[in-house]
C-alpha cells in the first residue's frame, strides 16, 4: 500500500516492495561509532548539555538539532513497525569516510585538508526503537477482572437452577409461572420444595422473575444492581446465557493482549538501551535500497489483458 497512489493509472510495484522488505532484514553493520555525549536514548538533547557543541558534533555525522531538542537527519528516516507493537526509526546520515571497521569514536576518518584513501561505500545510521500500543489489534469486548468473572458465573449457576425450578412448577401448574420466587421454597403438601433456599445474588440483590410473552426470564441484575447495563453492569439472564461466554472469551483475549503490551514494552526497552550509545555504519548500497525514488515504488497498472492491444482472446487466439 501506498500514500498518494492514483490508483486508475498506477499500482505498487510489487518487486521492488518486497526488495526493501528483505533489506531490512539483511541490513550489515560494519562498524560502530560511540555517539557524543548530550544525547538521550530517544535522540533527544539531554538537558544540560551545549547545544552549540553538541549540534557540531552531530552535523559532522549528518544529523541536526531542531526545536525542542529534536534531532533530523540530512537523509531522511525510514520507519518500519512489528507485530510485537515495536517502531523502529532508522535516520541517515553523512556518508561515512572510512571503512567502519573500527569499533570506537576515532576511527580511520581522515584529517582536516585530507583527502580520504578511498570512496566512501558507508552511511552512518542512529536507530531508535519504541513501543506503540496502537500497533497492536485491541480485543473489542468488554475488559472484566476475574473476581466480577467469577460472580457471573455464580450468578449463571443458581439463574439456571432457578430455571429448572420455575419450570418443573409450571410442569405441575398447568404452564403457569408462580407469583414470585419465593413460591418455589414452599414445601407442597406432599414432596419437597423445588428451591431449599433463594439466597441473593453475588452482589447482594434479588433474583428476578419476568414474564415476556408466552415465555419468561430469570434475571440478576448485575453489579448496579438495576436493570440493564453493559460491561460488569450487564444483567445475567437465562435468555443470553450465551453473553457470559461470550464474556469470559473476552477476558482470554484481554490476558493474551496485556502479555503483548509487555512483551512489547520489554522489547522496546532493551532495543533502546542497546542502540542509544551507538552511531552505525552500514553499507551503502544497502542504504540505496532503503531509500528508492516513488517511481521506483510504482509502475503503470496494467491493461486486462483481453481488452488490450496484442492480448489473448478468452478461448485462445491472438488478435
């Protein structure tokens, strides 16, 4: 997918998409560069530090202090994200006049009036990693704590035990629903009564019992104790037995998606401490790669083949 694209005239460039997919994964560092001193993990300016000082330093490698202590980079950045929630930021710099190979903040670079022994094959990058929640698929019900879980389920069992009593009444009262709940505790003339206790539900309130058309619901009302209501607030009611289920899927995604958030943010943290001291030196070639021309990234949506010149008829033949 692209911004921007005309989508009558042009279509991406498939090939080419996928080339810097997989440049991405065989980006080579060939040297390290110990970044000056002022800078924060995240490439910010550090608070105490000269600024004049430090923006000199950084502009020998490519990059600028802008407002608020934000750095730019004179080649752009390049932004890709993972399916852990992870934003890496890659900024490029000057092109690097050595080899990379010296793992220190010196190096080979030639000298003020010097020209460099051989053509600069090298950029320097900096990296920056973050984590983003937003890149991560959210679950789309409602979020319950396991103690309101565990009352729902027990105000599931006794709303189906209530259920079964209400029905073996009307079994026995030529179809009809007694006048309340309490009915069904009384003990008949002859056998047992059909509920030994009706005790409140898990949030100290009544059970209850409506009648709707030629059917009925039994009923808890739920954490606000009124009718109605979402979330913790819902009514627990025999004709949506299915919701609680439905409710407790909703907790499974919510534990797996709060285990990604901290993978994530885990990630993201040992990716900034190791990347925050360090300029890198990548090839260049791979630089060019990383950094194509739009042009490169489109090419003209092609013709359906039966309606263009020179095509193939349906059923073979060519015109």
């Amino acid at each position: 997918m692209l911004d921007g694209l005309d989508t009558a005239k042009e279509e991406p460039n498939e090939e080419k998409l996928t080339e810097i997919g997989n440049t991405l994964g065989q980006i080579k560092i060939v040297g390290v560069r110990a970044k000056p001193d002022g800078l924060t993990a995240a490439l910010e300016q550090a608070s105490g530090i000269d600024r004049q000082i430090l923006g000199q330093l950084l502009a020998q490698k490519g990059f600028f202090l802008g407002r608020g202590g934000k750095l730019w980079s004179n080649e752009g950045d390049l932004l890709f994200e993972t399916k852990k929630g992870v934003r890496y930021t890659l900024r490029f710099g000057e092109l690097a006049r050595d080899d990379g190979s010296e793992v220190s903040g010196i190096g080979s670079e030639p000298k003020e009036g010097e020209q460099p022994a051989e053509e600069a094959n090298n950029r320097y990058l900096m990296v920056t990693a973050e984590f983003a929640e937003s890149l991560l698929k959210k679950p789309t019900g409602p979020r319950l704590e396991q103690a309101e879980l565990d009352k729902r389920a027990e105000a599931r069992k006794q709303v189906e035990a209530i259920q079964k009593a209400v029905e073996a009444w009307r079994a026995s009262h030529e179809n009809q629903l007694p006048a309340n709940l309490l009915a069904l505790t009384e003990k008949p003339a002859e056998g047992e009564a059909l509920l030994a206790e009706l005790a409140p539900d898990p949030w100290g309130g009544e059970y209850q019992l409506t009648a709707e058309g030629d059917g009925y619901v039994v009923s808890s009302f739920g954490a606000d104790k009124a009718a109605g209501g979402d979330g913790a607030n819902a009514d627990v009611r025999s004709d949506r037995l299915p919701f609680e289920d439905e409710l407790s899927k909703f907790a499974g995604e919510w534990t797996s998606y709060d285990a990604k958030v901290k993978t994530g943010q885990e990630e993201a943290g040992k990716l900034t401490a190791r990347f925050g001291p360090w300029y890198y030196v990548i090839d260049k070639t791979l630089f060019d790669k990383l950094k194509p021309k739009r042009a490169d990234l489109v090419k003209p949506k092609a013709a359906d083949d039966a309606a263009s010149p020179g095509g193939v008829q349906p059923g073979g033949g060519d015109k």
